[in-house]
C-alpha cells in the first residue's frame, strides 16, 4: 500500500533510518520538544532498506560527505526573536560505506 510514513532527526549525528526502498521525502518539520522530523511517501510493500539523514543548522559546516539536501525546517523557538532554520541532508552512499566501516 502507498502511504506516508514519518521519521525522525537528529541534529547532532548522523541518523540511520530504515524506510522502504524508493522512499520520496515530503518535507520536514518539528513536533513536541523540538524534535525535527521528515515525512515520505513510501510503498510499504517494498523491502527495506538503510538511508543516512542529518539535520544541518544554518551556517553549520557540512564536512566532506558526500550528500544532497532533500528539506528544510523552520523552528520558532520563543525565547528567540527569528527561527531557526534547519537543512536536512542525505547522505550518499559511498560515505554511508565509510561511515560503517
């Protein structure tokens, strides 16, 4: 069946996360605690498979990796007069083979 599945990410690390294969990512937004998330349109039928996601801060060093962005998130945080802004990035898989190596 083709439905949307949500994921989360972390801002801090690399995250694996195991969606069916030819996931397509939505977007991507906050819920409670701040915690970012992205949405897909996955086929459930499909096998899993690992993708590699992190969430960049504006400004943030994106290192070497080799990776694309795929969404961005706005935060309004109350103490802070703008929000702040995130960029989603996957990782590709030449560096995701690194990473587990």
């Amino acid at each position: 069946m083709r439905t949307i599945l949500k994921y989360k990410v972390d801002s801090q690390i690399v995250g694996l996360v195991e969606m069916p294969m030819g996931a397509k990512i939505n977007g991507a937004g906050v819920q409670t605690d701040n915690q970012i998330v992205m949405w897909a349109d996955v086929e459930d039928s499909m096998p899993m498979e690992k993708r590699w996601f992190r969430a960049y801060k504006t400004g943030a060093d994106l290192g070497s990796d080799k990776q694309k962005a795929v969404a961005i998130v706005f935060i309004k945080i109350q103490e802070r007069p703008e929000p702040l802004v995130y960029h989603i990035y996957e990782i590709f898989k030449d560096a995701q083979d690194e990473m587990t190596n």
